[in-house]
C-alpha cells in the first residue's frame, strides 16, 4: 500500500506487506458495523496536500480540484476514478467500492491553502474525480468545513454530485454563493430505474437526486444537471433521452449538459465485466465503439447532445457551458422613505448566472 504520496509527515523507511497498510501511524483504519457502512472499511490519513491542479492536458474546463476521499461507495460500474485506486495498490473494482480512503484533514488544508500568498483565489471544483457526498461525507463531515473555508475567503468553487447530502449544507452554500460564483450540478444520465438499480447500485435514486435540484431552485440556487453519463444502447434510446430530459425541465434544473460514456483503462475492465454478466449481447458492440479510443465515436457523441439540446429546447431549459458558476446577489438595502410614501415592499433575492 503506497500511501508515502499522501500522508502529511512521510515515514523515512518502508514497511512491506499488510503492516504498511494498517501499521503505519499515518493511517487508522475503522469500520463501522451499520447497515449504511456494513462491508466498507475506512482508511483516515492526514493528508500533505488538498488543492491539486487538474493536469494540462485534461477536458476539464477547470485547472483546480478539491477531493476529500478517494474511493466511493456509490459504486457507480462505469466510475473513471477507478483508476485512481491502483495508484495505492488497492483494487479498482470492489476495492474502489469499499475501501475508502478519507482525508480527515482536509477542511484545515482548504483553509490554509486559501490563506498562502502564493494562491490568488481560482476557481475549485469538488465532486470531479470521486463524489465529495457520497455516504462516508454523513460521518465525517469534512464538506462543512471546506465550504466554510472557500466562503469565507470568498473563492468561486463548484460542486458535482450524485449525492442527496448536499441539502444538509445548503445554507453554507447559500452563504457563499452570497460573497462569491458557486456553481451546483447534479448528475443524473438517466431514470430508468431497472437500469439505476445495477449501473450505480450506491446512489440515491435519480428521482431524489432530482428532489436536490427542486430543493435548490427553491432555495433561489440554480442547479444545473449533468447527464451523465448516456450510455450507449442501454440509456440513449430517444423515449429514455425523452423522459430523462423532462423530468430534468420538470425539476426546475436551469440547463441540462450531456455527456456520453467514456471507459478510461480501470474503468473499462470493471464495465466491461458487468456487462457480461448483464448484457451479453452487447459486448461486441462496445468492443467495436470502443476499439480505439476510451471515448465513444465522435459522430455518436455530436448525435447525443442535438438530440438532448432538441429535447432540453423543447422543454424549455438549455445548455450550459460546464462548471458555469453563479452567484446570489444579496438585496440591496432600501433607501429611507419619506413620510407619507409608501411601503415598496420586500426586496427579492436575485439570481444571476455570470
């Protein structure tokens, strides 16, 4: 186990075998005998870094990223951070889906990075590599933190999620996004439920992620939905494309982004497996699209996204350019009223997309 990468003060010499995994004081290892965390095991480091710059040649339309756990027990089959596990040499496939590396640290690490002369108040995207709600989030609570740090440095963050947690949080968010941009997603790629049940068996239903972005529109923060990802000949039959983009509309989403699978190495041999086992038909179709490349045929993809544009048109919503952030502007205060005028009324809180 490599955690010499990680942790905040590296031991001088390596131990081999299970004692460098559960050994070292770097690390604590728990589980937790509940029926949300049965069958998980947790792995707490003090981390030695937080704000990592997303790699030059990445298509993220960032350049930097906060994780607070690797791993994730949403177990989403298709999850392309699977890879990230391997760096640890722990497994990506059921290891990724139950051992979960948590960074306890990582709220003072926000913070004290914020405060560095060196740092000049970038934007910071969360939930971009592994999802910062998934269930470990509801006992260690390292959100909080974080995004009471970025408020109160009053640094533009965004947050993508699967997670319904995030509405534990929402005055936090709502507070910054009072001071600073801060963009919400939410990633729903389809509501097929059978679909759901075995494609991302760890993650609230797409109906209750759907319940965040209600939730959110209503607490004045617009939330914009990922649709991701479009799977192909299991998600992308024009009637899923359909409801998927109307229950979006219906959720009171303010745009609808696509995006079409993609089985980077680690993810693909795990996918790849499920689909054997559930879809066996559909195997050499895959090997086919994607003999070349871990992203499906360009074509496919520009087909997907004039079809979920049309529908999302249709419905009234849009596209927006990933990571768009807003910001809620506080109301102004009034102007005092002179005698015998009268009453303007309350002021209202106004959403501005930037």
């Amino acid at each position: 186990m490599r955690w010499d990468n990680l942790v905040e003060n590296p031991p001088t010499s390596r131990t081999t075998g299970d004692i460098a995994l559960f050994g070292t004081d770097a690390v604590t290892t728990r589980t937790f005998d509940t029926p949300e965390f049965r069958g998980i095991t947790f792995h707490e480091i003090r981390a030695r870094s937080i704000v990592n710059r997303v790699p030059g040649a990445s298509r993220m339309p960032f350049e930097w990223t906060v994780n607070p756990y690797r791993g994730c027990s949403h177990a989403c089959v298709y999850c392309f951070a699977r890879k990230t596990h391997s760096y640890l040499d722990l497994d990506t496939g059921l290891g990724f889906d139950s051992q979960i590396v948590v960074k306890i640290n990582a709220p003072e690490l926000v913070r004290r990075h914020l405060g560095s002369r060196s740092w000049h108040g970038a934007h910071i995207a969360m939930g971009t590599n592994v999802d910062c709600y998934q269930r470990a989030e509801g006992r260690y609570r390292l959100m909080p933190g974080i995004i009471t740090a970025l408020r109160d440095r009053a640094n533009p963050f965004s947050i993508l999620t699967k997670g319904t947690l995030i509405l534990r949080d929402l005055e936090l968010i709502r507070q910054a996004a009072s001071v600073t941009e801060v963009g919400v997603s939410v990633s729903v790629g389809f509501t097929d439920r059978e679909l759901w049940r075995t494609v991302e068996p760890g993650t609230p239903s797409p109906e209750r992620r759907l319940d965040v972005v209600r939730a959110m529109a209503d607490s004045g923060i617009g939330c914009g939905v990922l649709m991701a990802p479009v799977i192909p000949f299991l998600g992308d039959d024009p009637e899923e494309l359909r409801a998927t983009v109307r229950a979006i509309a219906a959720a009171g989403a303010t745009s609808v982004t696509p995006l079409v699978l993609h089985l980077r190495p680690g993810a693909r041999e795990w996918f790849m497996a499920w689909l054997e086992q559930h879809h066996p038909r559909l195997v050499a179709r895959y090997e086919q699209m994607y003999a070349g490349s871990a992203y499906a045929p360009k074509w496919y993809q520009r087909q997907v996204t004039r079809q979920v544009h049309e529908l999302a048109n249709e419905y009234g919503i849009g596209p927006a350019s990933r990571g768009a952030a807003r910001r809620i502007e506080e109301p102004r205060k009034p102007e005092p009223r002179r005698p015998g005028t009268p009453d303007p009324g309350p002021g209202a809180t106004q959403l501005t997309l930037l």
